[in-house]
C-alpha cells in the first residue's frame, strides 16, 4: 500500500467532517462489509423528551409529581438521554425530593417488598397523619377497610433524601432513599429506589402491575420507550419518554444497503420500540434488549460468523463494542471514551457521514491498488 494516497484520503476525510484517527482506520473502512448502528444517540438525535409520567394505582407513591421526583434524584448521575429527559422535566417543575413528605401515600418497610397485596397499599401513622384535610384526596387512595400499621408511619413531616444514586448501564439507575422523622422507626429507615426496562424490575422481585403494563403497552405500540420506577421493590409508577429519529437516517441505510453493506440496529431498548425505528430507517436486521456488556458479544458473533463490522455508536452503553469491531465510528455529539474508543470520528450531524466515509476509504484503498 503506498501510504501516501492513505494520507491524502486521511486529509479529504478531515473536509468531509471524517476523522480518520490514520491509515490503519482507513484501510478497515474499506474492507468492511457489515454496519451495526446503535438506536438511541446515532440513529436517533438522542435528546429525549419526557411525555408522560403514570402513577401506579396501587404503588407507594401519591401523584405524577412524587414519581417524577423521586426518579430525576437517582437519575442525576446517569449520562443516558432518558436520565436528561427525566431531570429535565423535574427541573422544569420545580420538584426535589425534599418536599416529597406531603406527596407520599406510602413506603412499605424493605420485609414487604414485592408483596403487597390488594387492601394493603394504603397505610398510615395509628397516631393520625391522615386527616381529612391532608394528603389523600377524596377520590384517591384512602380506604377504610385498609390496614394501618404504626410500624410504617406515613408522615408529611419526615424528611427524605435520595443517596448512592448511580447508573445500571443499559438498564437504568438505582439509588437510596432516606427517611428520616420522628415517626420512623428507630430514626431513620432505608429503601432502594430501582428505574428502568421490565426486565430489571423482574430481577429485583418487582411486579409490574396491569395498570403501568398497560402504560409501557400503550408507549411500545407509539414506538415510545417506557421505564418503571419502583421503591423498596413495589412498583410506583412509570415513565414514557420519546426521541426522534434523525432526519437523514432513512436515507443513510438505504445509501449503506445500495453499497451492498449488510444493516443491523443494535440496541439495549425493548424489541417493539426497536422495530419501530428499525422498519421506520429500513435496516437489514434489528437485534434488540441487548446489554451492554452483551453489545460486544453480538459484535464478535458477527466476527465469528466471518463478517468485517463497522460500529456506529455515541459511546454512552457502547465504547467497549465500538473498540471490538474492526472499525469503530463515533457520532461526535457521544462521550469522550466514544472518541477515545472509535477508529474513526464523525463530526457530522447528518447520517450520510457514515456511507461518505465508508466510500471515500474504498476510493483511497481503489486508488492504491
Ligand atoms: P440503546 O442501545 O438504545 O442506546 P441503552 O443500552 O443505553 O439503549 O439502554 C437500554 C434500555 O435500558 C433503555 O431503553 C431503557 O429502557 C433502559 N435504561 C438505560 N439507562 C437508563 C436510565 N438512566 N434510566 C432509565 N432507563 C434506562
Ligand atoms: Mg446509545
């Protein structure tokens, strides 16, 4: 190969808005016959909007404000576009989980997780926190042939906090919430708050209820994402956020197909938000509910299988399978591990970057030859 003609395709990907990281990078881009494109962030903007917020009938918590509260504290230290479209809204609203005392219906002790049981979801302090002019509504959750247990006493007073907040990557956030009050048993009580896929709810032990799985039906059949929020293992409510896909990215596939380049979707997000987008930009083939550290598995068993693969991602769940495939391209509006793990950076917005890049290595290396 003369290295000179790599160099000079190096250079006119630079005008191109293609950063080649050197002629290695290039030459991979030539020889590639597969595209992975990861959903949210590359073939989507990735700046989510929250849409809807729903309140668990049954759940611990009282009203949309609670839930979205109590989900934008442990979301606070997670990069993912939903983590931003929740503390967005909560923001906007003015919510912090401080002011939650007047919003709670209940919290369960940790002994009652997964639980709870119809007649059992209302409770309040024996020494009287429920009063007619207090919390509960006169439609809403307060039953008389409830059962109350002064173990568990609800009170506006207490005083809650949102501690250890942390990502689960690809799946959600998790974090604690303190209670602290004079009611509270021995000063201060514990419980985990869990947000995020179904499938991480079923592993905590979660039942998600038939109103909030209605809810994630309703948000799938939208092409919509749905995420569940649960507090000490019961579930509180859920979260529909929306994204949109990029306006170049249909034509961008079709362009990647027409180069005789085999189109995978690759994402963590369930199979029907992914089909929406994928039958929506006409990609070969959607792999879908995938987790991150599984995202470099599926890149390898494409490998194994003898294909050459091109992964194109924003790094926020996918740095690791963007350093596995043979050629790594990052969409620059992603992370800075993305721009550290990919081969090749494009600082273009618009998708078409992808099939330009992908040509002008095959003209260089043509050119060589
Ligand atoms: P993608 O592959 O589309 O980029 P991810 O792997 O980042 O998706 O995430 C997969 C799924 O995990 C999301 O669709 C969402 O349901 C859930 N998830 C990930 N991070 C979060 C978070 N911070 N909060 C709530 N849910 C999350
Ligand atoms: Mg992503």
């Amino acid at each position: 190969a003369t290295p000179t003609a790599l160099m000079v395709g190096v250079g006119r990907g630079g005008q191109l808005g293609i950063l080649i990281k050197g002629p290695d990078a290039l030459e991979a881009s030539g020889r590639i016959d597969t595209v992975v494109l990861d959903k949210t962030g590359t073939l989507t903007t990735g700046r989510m909007a929250l849409e809807r917020t729903v309140v668990a009938a049954d759940g611990p918590l009282a009203d949309e404000d609670a839930v979205l509260a109590v989900a934008a504290a442990i979301e606070r230290r997670s990069e993912h576009p939903i983590a931003r479209a929740v503390t967005d809204a909560a923001d906007a609203r003015g919510l912090a989980v401080p002011g939650l005392g007047a919003q709670l219906r209940t919290l369960s002790p940790a002994a009652d997780a997964g639980t709870s049981a119809a007649g059992d979801n209302v409770r309040s302090d024996a020494g009287g926190a429920y009063d007619a002019g207090g919390a509960y509504d006169a439609g809403g959750a307060y039953d008389a042939g409830d059962a109350y247990d002064a173990g568990d006493a609800y009170d506006a007073g207490d005083a809650y906090v949102v501690t250890e907040a942390a990502a689960l990557p690809g799946q959600g956030a998790r974090g604690l919430l303190v209670r602290s009050g004079d009611a509270v048993p021995g000063g201060e009580s514990t419980e985990e708050v869990m947000i995020g896929t179904p499938e991480l709810m079923a592993q905590i032990g979660a039942i998600v209820p038939d109103d909030i799985a209605r809810a994630l039906e309703a948000a799938a059949d939208e092409g919509r994402t749905g995420v569940v929020l649960a507090i000490g293992g019961r579930v509180a409510g859920a979260l529909v956020v929306s994204d949109r896909i990029k306006d170049s990215a249909a034509e961008a596939v079709a362009r990647l197909r027409a180069m005789g380049l085999h189109t995978v979707l690759l994402t963590g997000d369930h199979e029907r938000a992914a089909r929406a987008v994928g039958d929506s930009v006409g990609v070969d083939e959607v792999i879908a509910g995938v987790l991150p550290t599984d995202k470099v598995a599926t890149i390898e068993r494409l490998q194994a299988a003898g294909r050459r693969v091109a992964m194109v991602g924003d790094g926020i769940n996918d740095a690791a399978a963007l350093a596995t495939a043979n050629l790594g391209l990052a969409v620059v509006t992603g992370t800075d591990v993305a721009m550290k793990s990919a081969d090749i950076i494009l600082v273009r917005k618009n998708l078409q970057v992808v099939p330009d890049s992908i040509a002008l290595s095959r003209r260089t290396l043509r050119t060589i030859r």
